[in-house]
C-alpha cells in the first residue's frame, strides 16, 4: 500500500491532502487507513507534510528516480558479491538500456531529466 501511496503523490501535481490521496489510490481504503500510511512514510522520511487548514498536506521528499536508485543502491550494498550483482544486474538488460548506461556513465551522468530535480513544495 505504501508504494501505491508514494505512486499517487508522485502523479500528483503538488501537495496532497489524505482525501485527495484516498481518492487516487485503488480500492475502497478507509480514511484512517491512508492517514496511517501517509504518517508511516512521513516518519520514514519519505515524505514531507505541510500544514493545511486543521491537517497536512503531503509530497514525496524526493523524486521517483532518485527513491528507486536509493533502494537499488541499499539492495547492492546489502549483497556479498557487489561484482556479481551489477554483472547480472546488466547482463539482464535490454539492449536500449544497456545502450543509455553506457551512455550516462560516459557522460558523467549529468543526463539526469529535469523532471526527477523537481524540489519537495514546487509545483
């Protein structure tokens, strides 16, 4: 439920209150239930919340890309065999891929699209 939560903010233009984010996510969740959530990942630091009338808004505190390179980097770190792990992690990539790795790392990775520098309260 968390990434369905973190996947509706992300689509969302700006900050999103409970309700709007309740609204977004598929399924009948009860309110309380994605004010949990919300709580959950604002204390993981996830996400950021602003004071909105009598309860908060939210956003994520960082972009998509830069949320999955961090658990991509923590899966890595976390192996015994860091060689082995990113030979298997690109010996299963498609060929356009294989071909935009090559691309950033040569490049010195300043590729990054300007939609993944968007800061937490910019709409």
């Amino acid at each position: 439920m968390e990434s369905d939560v973190l996947a509706a903010l992300w689509a969302a233009d700006g900050p999103r209150t409970a309700r709007e984010v309740r609204e977004q996510l598929p399924g009948d969740l009860a309110y309380t239930t994605v004010l949990t959530i919300l709580s959950r990942l604002h204390d993981k630091g996830m996400l950021v919340r602003h004071r909105e009338g009598r309860g908060y808004a939210y956003e994520p505190a960082r972009d998509e890309a830069s949320h999955t390179a961090q658990r991509m980097h923590s899966l890595l770190t976390g192996g015994s065999d860091r060689q082995a792990v990113l030979a298997r992690f690109v010996s299963e990539l498609s060929e356009q891929d294989e071909q935009l790795l090559q691309q950033l790392l040569l490049s010195g990775h300043d590729d990054v699209p300007p939609e993944s520098r968007r800061a937490p309260g910019k709409r």
